[in-house]
C-alpha cells in the first residue's frame, strides 16, 4: 500500500498563494487517481481536486480558477497550486490515492490557515 505524506501548509494572508506538496513511497503517484481533500472545523471531509491516471483534472467548484493539481512522476509528488486562497479554504488538506472509487491510502494531512 503507497504511503502518502502532506507538506507545505501554514499561515498565509488572504489573496496570498500556497503550494502543498504529497509526497509518496512504497508506490508511484503515476499508477493511482490522486485526490486532495480538505476537512474544515465542524464540517465533512471534501474533495477539492483530482488528477486520474490518463491526467484529467476536475476541481470543486469553490476553487475553480484559484487551485491546479499537478503531478510530477519523477519526483513521486502531486502538488496543490493555491492562488487566491480565501478565509474559507481554511482546513486541514489531505492528500489521497486510489483506483477510482475514492482513496484507498490517505496522508496525515497538512493544516491550511488563511488569515483575512
């Protein structure tokens, strides 16, 4: 089973930019659908964004335009763009793998906090 690891969170202000980082190993991000969610206080786990195998994208409406998914193979990594970021994406990111029904492996996620 791939491990997964979440980087890259923090303090940002808003209109400000923020790049996550997953981090796999014991697999390559290149052979799963990969997903990042995110969970905010009080509310249900979400999807923001996903990148398939073949390399088709699909983001949650709230963050269309301001977030890209991105992969890159040779550093076994996927990547969270997040431009524009708003008080509202506040939440812990996590990042996830699977076959397409949903993650199988998740990271331990990566807290996001967007000051206004």
């Amino acid at each position: 089973q791939v491990q997964l690891a979440e980087s890259g969170g923090g303090l940002v202000q808003a209109g400000g930019s923020l790049r996550l980082s997953c981090t796999a190993s014991g697999g390559s991000v290149g052979y799963y659908n990969m997903d990042w969610y995110r969970q905010a206080p009080g509310k249900q786990r979400e999807l923001v964004a996903s990148l398939t195998r073949g390399g088709n994208r699909n983001y949650a409406d709230p963050v269309k335009g301001r977030f890209t998914i991105s992969r890159d193979n040779a550093k076994n990594t996927v990547y969270l763009e997040m431009n524009s970021v708003k008080p509202e994406d506040t939440a812990v990111y996590y990042c996830g793998a699977g076959y397409g029904s949903g993650p199988v492996s998740w990271g331990q996620g990566t807290q996001v906090t967007v000051s206004s």
